[in-house]
C-alpha cells in the first residue's frame, strides 16, 4: 500500500482507504487527521495543504467510496436493560455506537466496535453484557433487537446466537422488531430505544394503566415477563366470561325449551278441549237430531192416529148415514105397501 487517505481517527489507530478500495486498520504514529494521505513506504506523512494535488487524484478516484462509508443508511438498537444505538452504512459496517443508558455505557465503553460488521459488533455487545451479569446463565433472559432493516436484524440475530453460544448461554428469548426512522427518532427525543418503546406499548394493550416513564429503564426481561402475566391473566379472564355466557346461554335454552314445553302442553291442552268440545258438540246434534226424529216421528204418529180416528169416524158416520137411508128406505117401503093393500 504506497498510499492511501485517512478516513477515520480511533485513539491511537487510523482507518485508511487505499487507492483499491480497501479498508486498514493501522497504528497512527505520525498523528494525522481524517483527509491527511498516508504513504506507507517511505515513512512519513505528508499534510493536505502539502499535498493537495495529490490528494484530490486520490480523492477522485476513490472519493465517492470514502463519503459513502461515512454516511449513515441503516439504524440498530439492542436492548437487554443496557440499551445500545449503532449507525451503520451501506456496507452495514457500525460507524457510530451510542450508549442509550447507563447500563449501556457499561456494556460499551470498552468495546472497539466501530468499523466492525454488525454481527460481530452484537456478539462483543452480548459477551459483555453476560460478563457484566446482564444476562445470566441460571435466568430467563430477553434480547430485543430494532432496526430499519431487516437484513441489519438477521445479522444481529446471528451476532446474538454467537456470543450467547460463546458464553454457553441457553435460555435467552430474542425479539425483533422492524421500525421505521420515524420510530426511531420519536424514541431519542423520549430518551429511550425504540425498541423498548415498541415492547411498553404492547405492555399497555393488555395492561392499559402501564405508561412510559414506569418502564424506560425496566429490563426487556421484565417487560416481557408482565406482557406474558397479563396475557395470562386476559386469557384466564375471557374462559371465566366464557363460562359465563355459556351458563346463562344453557339457562336460557332451558327455560325456552321449558316455555316451548308449556306451549306445547297448553297447545295440546287446548286442541284436547277443543276436541272435546267438537265431539261434544257432535254427540249434541246427533242426540239433538235423534230426539229431533223421535219427534217427528211421535208427531206422525199422533197425525197418524188422529188421521184414522178422523177417518173411522168419518167412516162411521157414513155408517150411520147409510143404515138410516135403509131405515128410511124401509119406511118407505112399508109406507107404500100399506098403501096399496088399502
């Protein structure tokens, strides 16, 4: 490498980028700054002002790649309790690491995370987290990470499996969350990750009365651990009011069928009594009709016997009739046989 730009200062140490493209860490000796062109071979380091021609040839050929490893694309936040922010690039490189508490300060500060890739910036994170006793073998542990990009999320998801598994760390929860950049800069003006912001509002679903300021600086462990009690406590909650509804859903059916029942027997009651009734009514008439012939036929009867009373003394009487014409004829007679024996 003859010569190549310095694009990072880190204590002691300096990033440059060669006229390849490629990134080197080395120690900086001659105590340059960021825009200064290191040359390797001959040992010295000559100053911009010195060597301004020279720079914008290197900066022309590989300026564009300098600016866009510096600018920030995507943002990552883990959170355990310690809670950390890293600004990565579009080579998803951390180029910016932020302690976001106190106890994220711990876990950080001495890291040398800048300038790693994203998976092994989380695996140094999670290492000290365990070796500071954030995470702990013999406990139930939670991790929550956040980012603007799913892609960031599955390197530190892998970042996360590696230092746990380095640590021999087995029962570890990890959540992640995609969250916009909006998200995010609502949550730095709170004070707070958004990834915890994300996890105390799906507190306050099933908890209504939760708010913000009482769990900013609770463990996502803890968080999680209430979110899963409420659920609990819903669940338990919605199979009394269940059994309720069922009970007094089993109640009413019964008193239906028991009214459907009543129905149905007074139903029947009234169909036997009208029944009864008809039937009634039936043996009436035939009864009625029964005494209605007897009648008429008694009154013939007497018609009857009134015709042939009438008749035998209408018989009679030409009976009579005729017997007294025959004693009248016989009178006569004898009258003129007198007559002509006088």
């Amino acid at each position: 490498m003859k010569k190549a730009l310095v694009v990072e200062i880190n204590d002691n140490n300096m990033i440059v980028l060669d006229n390849k493209g490629r990134f080197k860490k080395i120690k900086n000796k001659l105590n340059l700054k960021v825009g200064d062109e290191y040359e390797r071979n001959e040992g010295l380091a000559m100053k911009k002002g010195i060597v301004f021609a020279m720079t914008c040839v290197l900066l022309a050929g590989v300026g564009g790649y300098g600016y866009s490893y510096a600018a920030p694309k995507d943002y990552l936040t883990l959170d355990i309790n310690p809670s950390v922010k890293l600004t990565t690039n579009r080579y998803d490189k951390v180029i910016k690491a932020e302690a976001l508490n106190s106890d994220g300060e711990t876990i950080s500060k001495e890291l040398k995370i800048k300038n790693k890739n994203v998976k092994e910036a989380i695996k140094l994170l999670v290492e000290s987290a365990v070796d500071n006793g954030y995470i702990a073998k013999d406990d139930e542990n939670a991790v929550m990470l956040a980012s603007t990009s799913d892609e960031i999320l599955d390197e530190a998801e892998n970042g996360v499996d590696e230092g746990l598994k380095e640590e021999e760390i087995e029962n570890t929860e990890i959540i992640k969350e995609n969250i916009n950049k909006e998200r995010f800069d609502e949550a730095e003006r709170l004070g707070i990750s958004p990834g915890k912001v994300n996890l105390i509002q799906k507190l306050q679903a099933v908890l209504p009365e939760a708010n913000l300021d009482d769990y900013a600086n609770s463990s996502v462990k803890d968080i999680m651990k209430k979110i899963k009690e409420q659920r609990v406590e819903a669940k338990e909650e919605s199979k009394i009011e269940n059994s309720k509804t069922e009970t007094e859903e089993n109640q009413n059916l019964e008193e239906t069928k028991e009214s459907i029942n009543s129905n149905d027997k007074g139903n029947t009651n009234k169909e036997n009594q009208k029944n009864n009734e008809n039937s009634s009514n039936k043996d009436n008439n035939v009864n009625l009709e029964k005494n209605e012939e007897k009648t008429n036929n008694a009154a013939n009867k007497d018609n009857i016997k009134e015709n042939n009373e009438k008749t035998n003394n209408s018989n009679k009487s030409e009976v009579n009739k005729t017997e007294n014409n025959k004693e009248n004829l016989n009178k006569t007679e004898n009258k003129n046989s007198s007559k002509n024996n006088n």
